[in-house]
C-alpha cells in the first residue's frame, strides 16, 4: 500500500495491469529470494537457499495478481561457456512457467564489484533469451539500508555511485533500475516497480516478451532428450549395483584406504570433511594429507591429494604435485581400494577438462580407472533434477569420462552433513567395486607412465579456446585465475576469507619448478 499523502507515480496515459507477470534473473547469490519476497511482501523460510531450478510463485499484491518466476543463477564470474549446459536449458525453459512476461528482473547485489567480467557474464547468460530481452528487462540493485535513512535519497545516491561498469549495464536497461533495501520491504518500492513494468509494457504497446519459438522447442526437446538418457542411465546403474549386492557375498572390509583426486578448488577437503564428520579448515592442499575416522564402526583412512589447475595438462603442473600425487598410492600399507575423482557439479565439463582429468588420473596408472568413482560435489546447487541428467546434459566429454569409470559416481551434498545415507551409500559404492576388483592399487615407477602416453600433445584448437587464459605465460595465467576464481562463491564459503584463499594460492604457480 502507498504511504499516506503520496501521490501515485504513474502517469495518465499508462494503463494499470491486472497482474503482473515478471522473470528474475541474475547469478548466484545476489539475494533473488530477498527480492521475490518484498515484490510479494512474504516471509521465505527459503531466504538463505540458492535457486537451483526454475519455480514459479505467485501471491495478490495491492489488489492485483503476481506472478513471479525464480530462475538459477550463473557463477557471477563465468563466461557462458564454463556454466552447465542444462543451467542454459533452465533458463530458457522458465518461459514455460511464465510464457509471456511484462519483465525480467535483473537482481544486482550492491554489496559486491561488480566488474568487467561480471558484466561479459551478465550479457552472456542473459542473451541465451535473444538480445531483445534488453527492451525488456528492469535492473533491481539490492543493498542493506542499516540506517534506515531516506529511501529515495538513498536511491539516486547508490545508483550515482554503483561504478561505470554496473552503469553501463543500466544504460544498456534504458536506464530503468530501482533499489531494493532487502532487510526493510516496504510497499512503495513495490508499488514504484509496478508502475515502471506497466511503463515499460505501454512503451511495447502492450506487447510481452516474446521468444524465438525456435530455440524455446529445440532447448525444450534437448531437454526431453536428456531426461529420457538420465532415466535410462539411472536404471541402467541401479540394476548394476543390485546384481552386485546379490552375486558379491563376501566378508566385508575391516576398513576402506581411500585417496582423492581432483582438479584446485573442486572441494575434495569438504569431501573429507563429509565422509569423516570433521570440520578441518578447507585450504589449498599442497602435499598429501592422511585422515583417519570410522564410518558404521569400520575405519577409513582417506588422502588428500594436491589438485591441478583445471584445463592444464600434465607437462604444466609442477613435478613436486605430481611426485606427490604418485606418493599418494604408496601412503596405504597395502594399496588403496578406491580413488575418488571429484568434479564440481554444476559447472561445464569440456574435452579441454577430459584431457585435463585423465593426464593426471593416470599418474597412477593406466588401469587406475578399475578404481576410481567419480564424486559431485555442492549436490545442493546442481540446476538438475538428478545428477544423470548433468552427465547426460554436458555431453560427449562427461559421459566418456563417467564410462571410464564403470559409470560410478555419487553425489554429495554439504548441506546435509549430517546425513549418515550419502555417506553409507557412497561407502557402500566403494566397498561393491572393491569387491569386484581382484587385486588394490599399487605404485607405478616415477616417469613410467608419463614417458609413454605423450601428455600435453595433440591438444586440438577447440581444446586450447577451452583453456582460456591458460594459454598465458604462468605469471600471468595465475593472476587471471585469481580474479575469476576469487568469485566463485564455493570458494568464498569454503575458506575463512578471501585473504585466506589468496595467501594459499600466491604460492602455487602453474609450474613452480622450473
């Protein structure tokens, strides 16, 4: 409701709307949810929670219907090529949930830079709609007014000072933008955001966004495609582990060695924090660390091993990490049982990360793929319903690589840390393959495998347009990975600080020993 004495904002010649049906969008964690909420003047108990696929939610808002559609967010600093796949197909499939929008919602986080990189990502993800979408979209800069002082005042002056960039983006919005204090909603930010939606309805005269209705069928019927794979890959899987159930009786293991393997930053420290029920402070592991604990009363020994820059091959990663990832095998007495390959769910998987993966991996041999599972990590913002439908999304990459291993993998979700199920049922997983194998993981000569499978060769074009700034000399490769990287907001929520994480990695060049 308008304040008392307040006069309304919207001029004579634009007609009000019935209802409202808007599509908000942005990257990860930039307060959607805060947003959604004052718009409907609600209380979400899913304030604090990432949006992970499209939903639709509505309420009566001054006398008229509102219709709101939440889309998944994007890694603030991706370009559109690192996101998933299927984040694509979401985006594009929440105009099924809201076929004609009056508006798109672009949610900004005043709180954060908003930079250079910020704005490429912003223009790439949203145009997977059509560059069009511009005509139609409303920037909504979110921020905490502590104070409580002058809204309007505050407005004009955090919209003066949000920096060029951001205003480049607004401009490219034809200037259209509010402010949105998502501690303090009242209803005259949200009546002055009706009224520039029927503004901006009346300047299309009367017309909604319209998408071309050749990439909404083609994404619709990609993404048909794919849940009818993942289904079949699910069952495929389930009726696997079954057959092993019933035909492997034997004794079970008095306890399971363990390492894990993985690229910088993919949380293979959080994967140990999950299995073992330890809060150990999450750092860039540099030597191969042992950890100890039960699981149902048997003991698992698992290690941590050093990570490789995504995209680079073996030939660029020190020879002190590889030594120490070879180490990582003779650390059991008698071999390990398992190698866990942790991947980050929700992000793009490339040959260019294929080639990557299976150079390292195989620092321990060419038959370490009879041991190894692979294991997705933050399950809780995968944009897909089930974790097959981002191995069959991503495509021929992930999929080669998912068969490699046997088709094993897991999910895990570190929200539900206190979950002892994903924890018994990735053991178990563990303990079915180490049943079928006849023998464990044993050391390969240094140098062995290296000499023969001409690592760092036949690296295609598409590969090294993949691997991005990496083709630059380390000096400078290490600087850009800093700054993307320092966006990713798993990193920020696995370490104490963002000094922290940049102390750990100013020490790691891509190849520290030349």
């Amino acid at each position: 409701m308008m304040e008392a004495g307040e006069k309304s904002d919207r001029p004579d010649n634009c007609p009000g709307l019935p209802e409202i049906k808007a599509i908000v969008i942005g990257s990860k964690a930039e307060y959607k949810r805060s947003a959604a909420n004052t718009i409907l003047g609600e209380e979400d108990c899913k304030a604090g929670e990432e949006i992970v696929k499209s939903e639709r939610i509505q309420n009566t808002v001054q006398n008229r219907s509102v219709t709101l559609v939440m889309t998944p967010g994007w890694w603030k600093s991706f370009t559109l090529a690192e996101s998933a796949k299927y984040l694509k197909m979401e985006i594009v499939h929440s105009l099924k949930l809201c076929p004609s929008p009056h508006a798109f919602l672009l949610v900004i986080n005043l709180h954060k830079p908003f930079t250079n990189m910020h704005l490429n990502s912003v223009l790439e993800h949203m145009e997977i709609l059509g560059e069009q979408i511009w005509n139609h979209t409303i920037v909504l800069l979110m921020y905490d007014n502590k104070e409580q002082r002058n809204a309007d005042t505050d407005s004009k002056q955090l919209i003066e000072r949000a920096g060029i960039v951001l205003g480049i983006l607004i401009q490219k919005c034809e200037n259209r933008v509010h402010v949105f204090n998502y501690t303090d909603s009242r209803g005259v930010n949200v009546q002055k955001l009706f009224h520039e939606i029927e503004r901006l309805v009346a300047g299309h005269e009367g017309q909604c966004f319209k998408i071309d209705s050749k990439l909404f069928e083609d994404m619709e019927e990609k993404r048909r495609i794919v849940k009818k794979q993942a289904e079949e890959r699910e069952i495929q899987v389930k009726t696997k582990m079954q057959t092993l159930k019933e035909c492997l009786t034997d004794k079970l293991f008095p306890e399971l060695r363990i390492v894990l393997m993985g690229g910088n930053i993919v949380g293979k420290t959080s994967v140990v924090n999950t299995i073992l029920k330890k809060k150990e402070t999450k750092n860039l592991t540099k030597k191969c660390v042992m950890s100890e604990g039960e699981v149902d009363k048997r003991k698992v020994i698992l290690i941590d091993t050093p990570g490789w820059w995504p995209y680079a091959s073996v030939k660029e990663t020190s020879e002190s990490v590889k030594q120490e990832i070879m180490s990582s095998v003779s650390m059991c007495s008698q071999g390990p049982h398992a190698v866990l390959l942790v991947l980050q769910s929700g992000v793009a998987f490339t040959a260019a990360h294929r080639r990557s993966v299976k150079e390292h991996m195989e620092l321990l041999g060419r038959n370490v793929w009879k041991y190894c599972i692979v294991v997705f990590t933050r399950g809780d913002w995968m944009v897909t319903h089930t974790i097959e439908e981002h191995i069959e999304s991503e495509g021929e990459a992930l999929q080669w690589l998912i068969n490699k291993c046997g088709n094993r993998y897991y999910v895990l979700n570190y929200m539900k840390q206190n979950d002892k199920e994903q924890v018994r049922e990735l053991m178990e997983k563990v303990e079915m393959m180490a049943r079928g194998n006849t023998d464990l993981l044993t050391p390969v000569e240094a140098g062995m495998e290296e000499s023969d499978s001409g690592w760092g060769s036949n690296w295609s074009e598409q590969d090294k347009l993949e691997r991005g700034s990496f083709n630059l000399n380390p000096p400078e490769m290490h600087e850009e990975y800093i700054k993307k990287w320092l966006e990713n907001a798993e990193i920020v929520s696995d370490y104490r600080t963002l000094s922290d994480f940049s102390k750990d990695i100013s020490d790691v060049p891509l190849n520290q020993d030349h």
